[in-house]
C-alpha cells in the first residue's frame, strides 16, 4: 500500500559553504522523492516523502542529512495518528503496551 504524506521544503541550489566530503567539489541541493518502508511482512505500508538530497557534482556521491530524517518522521507521525497511535512528545518512542491508553511512555515516563 502506497500512502502519500508529502511536505516540501524550498531551498536554494548551492549548498552553502559546503564542499563534497569525498572529493572537495561543489555541493547542491534538490528536491527527490523518498519512498520508504514502515513496518514488515503484511503489516507493511510504502510512505513517501519529500526530501532534500544533497549531490556533488564532481564525483556524483550524493546524501541526505537531517532534514530529511525529520521529513521523514514527520510523515511517519502522520501515518502513525491516521492509525490513532501517538508518539510520546518527549521522546518520539510508538507505544509498546496499548493497555496503559498510552498516558505514559514506557522509555522516558513523557505523556503521548
């Protein structure tokens, strides 16, 4: 099942006062689509996000960095509320036991 929660960023197309790690040429950034998988077997769903990718255009390596990880998280949640699950808002832990009625987090004691 292929779900879309997309949230797009706008950024420039040079990244800033970088240079590529593996060969020291110049780093851009684009817009890409990231599908991902949340889950396994038949209880697996296809998320979709989108991401920044960030590219060398001397050697072609190319990353993402923490801005996608927090997209993808993001989308993640969202999927997760449309199911009635919350994450704890301290330290994003999914409810393990739904007996307690999620008032507590079983990783950090925070509230969902």
């Amino acid at each position: 099942m292929l779900l879309n929660f997309l949230y797009y960023t706008e950024m420039d197309t040079l990244h800033m006062n970088s240079t590529c790690p593996f060969c020291d040429g110049l780093v851009f950034e684009r817009d890409d689509i990231d599908t991902f998988q949340y889950g396994s077997d038949e209880d697996a769903v296809l998320l979709t996000a989108s991401v920044i990718v960030i590219y060398c255009d001397g050697c072609g390596e190319q990353w993402t960095d923490e801005r996608s990880e927090d997209t993808r998280q993001k989308v993640l949640e969202d999927y997760l509320v449309t199911k009635g699950i919350y994450l704890c808002t301290i330290c994003r832990a999914v409810p393990v036991d739904a007996s307690d009625g999620y008032d507590t987090c079983d990783n950090c004691a925070g509230a969902f």
